[in-house]
C-alpha cells in the first residue's frame, strides 16, 4: 500500500465525521482506498434507466434505492443489503447520480443504528467527471 493510500485510509478512521451511526462522504480517490483496504461494499442506489444510461462502477452492486414514486421502503432495502455484506462490518459506500439520494439513504441507515455507511460524493457525475471508468450495465 502506498504512503498516499495509508494517509487517506487513516483519514477516513480518524475522521471525527466518520464516527459510528454518522455518514461518511467519500471523494472517488478516498472510494477506491476503502474498496481495497477494507473490501468496501458499493451499492449503486439508481434506478436501472440510469444504470443504463451512464454505467456503474465496476465491482458495485445495483440496488434501487427510491420507487418511482419517491418512496423509500428501509426495511426491505436494509434486508436486501445485508444479503449482499460479505460481513456484519463491511463498509456500505452509497453511490447515486448526485450524491443527494445516497446521501439521503445513508442518513436513514445511520439513524437506525448502521455502522460503516458512507456516500460517494457528487455521485456517479463526480465519479465522471473525475474521469474514472465506469462498466456498460
């Protein structure tokens, strides 16, 4: 590991912000550390319409966070989810178009007692943007 990645891995586990039951914003860089130090998991909570419009973050899994109607069904979401953890541990990194959804869905996990969730900011746009690749759904 790199003097760069154990810098931003300490970062994230010292950070006050990231303290458990609370939301942790991730930059794309900051993603990536935690997806290979600590297997993070990566959930991309879209609709399929985007997944297919922009791709998704190789190695994510794709589980919708709102219905079309707005709705968001926690205990059948946080059900889902823990089907896809590896461990009752694992880090949950949120990623939507903008980061708002995720940002959203994470404050709801971390208000019912979920650890280690955090929400890629600016989403899949920043992830983009950033000019990092993304895999055809």
């Amino acid at each position: 590991m790199s003097l760069k990645s154990i810098i931003v891995v300490l970062s994230l586990l010292l950070s006050p912000a990231l303290l458990a039951n609370s939301l942790g914003q991730l930059n794309p860089e900051q993603l990536q550390s935690l997806q290979q130090s600590q297997n993070a998991l990566i959930v991309d909570v879209r609709t399929p319409a985007e997944w297919q419009a922009s791709g998704v973050i190789a190695n994510s899994q794709k589980l919708q966070g709102f219905d079309s109607n707005g709705k968001f069904d926690a205990d059948k979401w946080l059900s889902d989810l823990q089907k896809l953890k590896s461990s009752a541990e694992q880090p949950v990194i949120l990623v939507c178009r903008s980061g708002h959804r995720s940002s959203k869905i994470g404050e709801i996990l971390a208000q019912r007692g979920e650890n280690n969730i955090y929400h890629l900011s600016n989403g899949i746009q920043g992830w983009i943007q950033s000019g990092l690749p993304v895999k055809a759904d």
